[in-house]
C-alpha cells in the first residue's frame, strides 16, 4: 500500500539552508522510490489552514518512506538543513 510523506515548513529562517536541503534530499527521496506530488504553497487554505510550503511524496510504502528518511543520503541533506526551517514531516498510510 502505498505511503505519504506530508511535510509543511512552519516558518524559514534561512533560504540558502533550504536551497542546499532541497538539492540533496530531492536525489535521496527519488532513490528512495518517492515521487513528488506535491510543492509549493496553497493557492487556498480553508478551517484554520496556514498558506506554508506543503511538499507531499508519495512511497510505495510505509518501509519505503521510513527507510528513504533514515537513510545516509537523506541525513546529509538534513544536516544541510541544519535549523534552516522549522518543519513538521509526518509518514501517513495511504488507503486502498
């Protein structure tokens, strides 16, 4: 069943550390098998929602998307990041 790695970037202090974040972890997540549905910031927000960057992937699995975070090349991509943003990155199953 496929996965679904929802992440929104809650505030951005530093562009350049998302810039060198993005450029890593894009090659991470693809190797990983995830696939890009998603990035940008909402045209609309509706019931209390803030217009942040939202970045949807989507995984073939939960393992999939797991694995892809903890591996070496996704980890050096966030040490890139390195308190460039404050973001909430969350795993979601996907329904059948």
């Amino acid at each position: 069943m496929s996965a679904y790695w929802i992440c929104t970037y809650r505030a951005v202090h530093d562009a350049d550390k998302v810039a060198a974040y993005a450029e890593l972890a894009g090659p991470a997540i693809r190797d990983g098998g995830g696939r890009f549905l998603v990035r940008g910031t909402p045209e609309r927000t509706y019931e209390h929602g803030e217009a942040t960057r939202t970045v949807v992937i989507e995984f073939p699995s939960v393992e999939a998307a797991v694995a892809t975070h903890d591996s070496d090349a996704y980890q050096q991509a966030l040490a890139a990041l390195d308190g460039g943003a404050d973001r909430d990155l969350r795993i979601a199953p996907g329904v059948e």
